[in-house]
C-alpha cells in the first residue's frame, strides 16, 4: 500500500474535531516535520506545529510555553507529537500540567531517560560544550526525571536504531542507536507502548511504516504488528 498510514480505521471521528500539536527537537524549527505533519492532515487531522528556543531558553520555560499553546488549541481532540526534545517537553509538559480533554501522545527518536551524546558535547569543552547542547538540553541532562510515565495519557513511542547522525563523529557511541539518541534512552516504563525500526534519527519523521504507526497509535492506543518493527535484531533498513 503506498499510502499506509491512510488506512480508513484510523482516521479521526468525523463527529469532532481532532488536532494534532507537533513539538520539533533541539537546534531545529520544526521544518524537518513537514512530511508527517501533511501525511496526518491527509487523513483528516488538523495539525499545529510548536516552536520553541532550546538554545536560549530552559526547559522548564520551554514546557510552560507549550502547556499554554496546548491549552489554547481548540479543539475537541488533542493529540501531541514531539521529534527528540520534543518528546521530553511532552512528558513533562503532560505530568506537571495535563490538558483534560481526550487525545494521545507520542515520541519519536526522544532521549526520555538522558542523552549520552549531550554529555559527550559536554565533555569536549567545559565553556562550548553547553553551549553546542543549548539551554533545554543541558536542564534535561542535569535534572533527570524518574524514569517512569506518571501521565495519565497513552504514551506511545518510537525509537531508531540505524546509526547515522551527529552522534557518529564519537566512535564511542554506544548501539543500538538512531545516530543522536540510544534506544535505551527511548525505554520509558509505564508507557502504553514501544515500536523501534532501523531508521535513523531524522529518518523516522520521513518513513512511510512511522506514519502509519502514529496514525495507528493516535487511533488505537497502541501501534500495529508489523515484521519490521523490531528490538535493534532487524537489519533492514527500508522505510
């Protein structure tokens, strides 16, 4: 099927009015979003797109600043979607002040337990290093969370595990991994749900199999069976 995440069980009910918040990572503008973001308007979400300053603000701003956008989305349905950073301003943004009203979240490629190739930045310099990591990550690294979902969503996450990205100028960078982020950095517990392929960082907002699982997810609650789905074993890399 060409069109995978079109699959008609998985669009919003026509009843309401069903919006997706997509969160962008680290450094970028959420431009790097495009392709899913248009790839769930096709199925029939309304999408919004958070931006947010990670080199210059803190997390804790960073989280206050998309509870509030959050907040003013209207619509009956909010689901929440955030790439790297993004996944972790959700976490928090979803603990500390959750919105009511029904919707699921997901990450895609987030470091939720700590960011090994943060703390490698950081060891190269003690002055450039927080300041190639910015602001946000560097509170994320400092000030870990407990490593358990305390949310009362449906979390569901998605992980890489193909090793191209910023990540492999270190060759000590640990595998599995999606080249930025470690899979056992995407392992939150008390989740409803964990899929990896191997696809790397950047790449899974690109694939056709990611689309369909958020769409999947968004739908359901949990992500599909699928034989490329995969805990790091899966060699194949087709998206």
């Amino acid at each position: 099927m060409a069109t995978p995440w079109l699959n008609p069980e998985w669009r919003p009910p026509a009843s309401e009015r069903a919006t997706v918040v997509m969160v962008h990572g680290a450094v970028v503008d959420g431009q790097e979003t495009f392709l899913l973001r248009r790839r769930l308007r096709q199925l029939g979400y309304q999408t919004r797109l958070f931006k947010y300053r990670s080199m210059r603000r803190g997390l804790d701003h960073n989280v206050g600043r998309l509870a509030e956008f959050i907040r003013a989305t209207e619509s009956d349905i909010v689901h929440v979607i955030g790439h790297s950073m993004g996944g972790v301003l959700i976490r928090q943004a979803f603990e500390q002040t959750p919105d009511q009203r029904p919707g699921r979240l997901i990450a895609i490629g987030s470091p939720l337990l700590d960011c090994w190739v943060a703390h490698r930045f950081l060891r190269l310099h003690p002055h450039i290093g927080p300041l190639l990591i910015g602001k946000s990550v560097h509170d994320h690294i400092t000030h870990l969370p407990e490593p358990v979902w305390h949310g009362a969503r449906d979390f569901g996450v998605i992980a890489g595990t193909y090793p191209f990205g910023i990540g492999a100028i270190f060759s000590s960078l640990p595998v599995p991994s999606d080249g930025v982020v470690l899979l056992g950095e995407t392992r939150l517990q008390g989740i409803r749900d964990h899929v990896a392929y191997r696809i790397n960082h950047f790449g899974l907002l690109a694939s056709k199999r990611c689309a369909a699982q958020v769409a999947c997810f968004l739908a359901t609650g949990a992500f599909y069976e699928d034989v490329s789905r995969n805990d790091a074993t899966i060699a194949t890399g087709e998206t």
